[in-house]
C-alpha cells in the first residue's frame, strides 16, 4: 500500500516514509497516514422460489462477473443505511428488514491502487419486486436457484464466501 503514495497529502513533500506495516509518516510536517479499512456491505436477497438475487457487474473491477448488490459504507452512515441506500440505487428495490450474516475482508483493485475492506453481509427482505430495474454499476439481475449457483462467477473472496454460506443454509 505505501508503494502507491510518493508526496505528503498535507503538505507536497516527497518526504513520506514508512511509520508501520499500517501507515506511513511524513518526516517534512510530521503528517501520518493510516491505511484503514474500508467499510463494504453486501446484500443477499431471495424471491418467493428461493432463488438468489445475482448481480451481473456493469464496470471494472470485474465487469461481467457475478456480485451482489452493495457497495462502500459513506463516512456518517450506518452499514444497514449503506445497503438499503445501494440496493435502492442499483435496483430500485426497498428492504423491509435486514439480517446480519458474517464479515470478511476483502481486496477492491481500482485504478491500479489496491484496497484493502471489511465487507459485511445482511440477508435483505424484500417483498416487492416489480419495481426491479438493473442500473448504476449493474448491467443486469438474475435469479438464480441455490443448486445452479457456481460461486467461481463472482468477481469477489468475500462475495463468494458469503454465497457459500447461503447456500450451506439452503441445502
Ligand atoms: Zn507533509
């Protein structure tokens, strides 16, 4: 991760060195930037037959591949407000209630800069599904029965450890 950054973000200086596996310091003002996780969530959404709520990824990283709907936690809101806020933007549904399932990290690639994130799963409610629409970063949505699920889609560890635990629950 210090191998990304050359200049002081406070003051410009080409004066960073490494402080600890988790940051570095500027020697020029004395600036120390952590590397901190960034929080993730993700949703795991069923229809009335079971069947999984695929996201089919629209953009880099992993365009093309398997996800499900979710996304970065904003500074000042909950992980719940994140996910209901995602899943509204993604696919124009509205959660009734959320289920926390299990945390894992995971590595966002992004621009050649590699991200390191706690991801937090939630089953997510859903009751109506006419207003489904695939947009933002989604190119489509798919429901898929847990049997015909191949975890090796998803473009994420994390993702694809939480879909193995939904499916441990199904079968
Ligand atoms: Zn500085």
């Amino acid at each position: 991760m210090s191998d990304n950054f050359r200049y002081c973000p406070k003051c410009g200086a080409a004066a960073l060195k490494p402080d600890s596996a988790k940051s570095v310091f500027c020697s020029a003002c004395g600036f120390v930037y952590y590397f901190n996780v960034a929080a993730a969530v993700a949703g795991l959404i069923v229809n009335e037959k079971n069947e999984l709520l695929v996201a089919v990824r629209g953009r880099e990283p992993g365009k093309g591949m398997w996800d499900l709907p979710g996304g970065f936690v904003d500074a000042g809101e909950s992980a719940e407000d994140a996910l209901r806020r995602e899943i509204k933007e993604e696919l124009n549904l509205d959660v009734e209630s959320l289920e926390y399932i299990a945390s894992f990290p995971n590595t966002y690639h992004y621009k050649n800069v590699t991200y390191p994130t706690c991801d937090l799963a939630y089953i997510c409610h859903v009751s109506d599904f006419s207003t489904l629409t695939a947009r933002s970063d989604i190119e489509t949505a798919l429901f898929v029965a847990p049997e015909s699920i191949d975890t090796s889609k998803f473009a994420f560890d994390s993702i694809r450890q939480f879909v193995k635990l939904f499916i441990q629950t199904k079968s």
